[in-house]
C-alpha cells in the first residue's frame, strides 16, 4: 500500500504510513473487533449497506456497539474513497474493541475504534478466472458453529489462516474446510458451489459465512430459471460434481478445475459457472453507491 493513501482511524484521515493503533487494543492484542471486505466497481460501491448490515450484526452478536450508524458509517467509507481518490477500491472497514487492559474482560474497553482502508484492486486469482483455480482439501477444521461460530466475521481470522498455509503447503490456489461433521463448510476466504447435472448446490449458511456475493450468486442464479437449492454436501459431491465455483467479495465468482488430485468436469471452467460470472459482471458495472457527485 502507498504512503500516499490515507486511512480513516476515529475521525481523521492519515497517511497509510502513520496509521497506528494502541498495542492495548483488544483488537490486536486478541482479535476482538469484526471487519468487512467491500468492493467500488467504476465509482460506485457494491452491496455497501448490505455489508454494514452484516458488519452491524456481527457486532451486536459479539457485544460490541459501533459509535456510529450505518449512515454515518457509509459516508465514511465515501469520504476515504474520495480523499483517495479512487474509483476501483478494495474497502476494508473495522470496528474493534478499543484500548483495555491485558485482561480479557471487554468491559474494560471504553470506546471502540473505527478504521477505514481503501486501496486500489485488481482481480484476486489473476489469469485464473480463465483457467480455474486448484483446490485443496485441507485437514483444519471449521471453527464449530457452537464455538466461534464462522457467521461472525471477526478480527479472529486464524482458523482461515491455518487452512490457507495448509493449501499453500499443498499447492492449492484455495483450501476448502470440512466441518466437524464432515460436511463441506466454505472456502478460506469464500463460499463454495457444486453444479451437477445443471442444478446448482451450495451449504446452508449454518457451517459458512452468509457471504454477501453468495446471496448475489443465488439471485442470478434463480433469475436465470437455474434449479438450485441449498443442502449439506459432502467430499463425494465435490470430486462428482461437473463444476464448482467459489464466491466472495475479493475472489468475486471463481471456477475451480482442479480439487485433491481430480480433475473437475473438462479440466476447464464451465459454462454455467462462465455465464455466472459474466452476469454478475454486468451488476458491478451498474449497480452500486455512488462516490462522487457526478
């Protein structure tokens, strides 16, 4: 990230290079805090209430009260885009804890802090969105739901962590989690689909995070009369299926070709997953909250 940039920490805007918080924070000292992944396609920014909608209940599920609201929170991620001048972006809001003791007891942290950062970004898997990504499988499980539930997106990102040193370690592009029920839960950093016999499957949200370009996936998919459903699936769906994609605001829509040592379908992304991804395409282009007054 360039120095020129500038982040939004509690009010003011400083450059990237001076961005710091307390050592104190709960944030960073334990992970206590939830952020988001936005993206701005041609000046305007993607799904970005609904993401404050989800940054909000995560808060509130884990006690934490943003200072602000959603409004208020919107035009701070404008204004970041704005100061930075840019039309394409990354957004990476975050709200933690704030500065406390070297206790666990989050009461003792008395005001919470906004972050902000933005940057320029291009695609996530480069040149692999026309040759489909190679998935591992990999032996770390998904924190269960009756633990850290991976519905909260959390500062806690270790268990993905974890998966994704495990892939690397493999030669994977992407690590796929099982549960602790053996069922498919999601992707490191994205959630997974199966099309078998031109029905498209994904995993109820119970095991996976109720990702946002998921739900947009599951509207193209219903506009375009593809039968869907959700339903628990297994490694047998995965190494049968005739295509699998992955979704997520940083990934976007992306095929997988290759998963544990089996080819998937013809080795090449496949055609429903292609038309997927050109339509969703087609929303970023046109929809979204405009940045600048124009």
């Amino acid at each position: 990230m360039g120095d020129d940039l500038l982040v939004y920490i509690d009010g003011e805007f400083v450059p990237a290079s001076e961005a710091k918080i307390s050592v104190f924070d709960h944030g960073f000292l334990y992970g206590d805090g939830v952020f988001e992944g936005i993206r701005a396609y041609n000046g305007r920014v993607f799904k970005l209430m609904e993401h404050l909608d989800r940054l909000y209940d995560c808060a509130k599920v884990i006690k934490l009260k943003i200072p602000v609201s959603k409004e208020e929170f919107a035009e701070i991620i404008l204004e970041t885009l704005r100061k930075n001048k840019l039309r394409n972006a990354y957004i990476r809001p975050i709200v933690t804890r704030g500065i406390g003791d070297l206790g666990l007891d989050p009461d003792r942290c008395v005001n919470p802090s906004i972050i902000v950062i933005t940057q320029e970004w291009d695609r996530l898997y480069g040149d692999l969105y026309e040759k489909g990504l190679r998935a591992i499988t990999v032996a770390i499980r998904r924190n269960p739901i009756d633990s850290l539930p991976p519905n909260i997106k959390s500062l806690n990102y270790l268990n993905n962590i974890l998966a994704k040193i495990e892939a690397n370690a493999k030669g994977g592009d992407e690590a796929i989690f099982l549960d602790h029920n053996g069922y498919i839960s999601e992707g490191s950093g994205d959630n997974i689909f199966v099309v078998k016999n031109g029905a498209v499957i994904t995993p109820p949200t119970i095991n996976n995070l109720r990702g946002i370009t998921r739900a947009v996936a599951i509207e193209l998919i219903n506009k375009l009369g593809i039968p869907f459903q959700e339903a628990n699936i297994g490694l047998y769906d995965l190494y049968s299926a005739d295509e699998i994609f992955v979704t997520g605001t940083a990934a976007e829509i992306a095929p997988i070709t290759y998963i544990d040592g089996r080819v998937v379908g013809d080795g090449k992304p496949g055609e429903l997953t292609k038309r997927l991804m050109e339509e969703f395409k087609k929303l970023t282009e046109t929809e979204g909250v405009p940045i600048y007054d124009e």
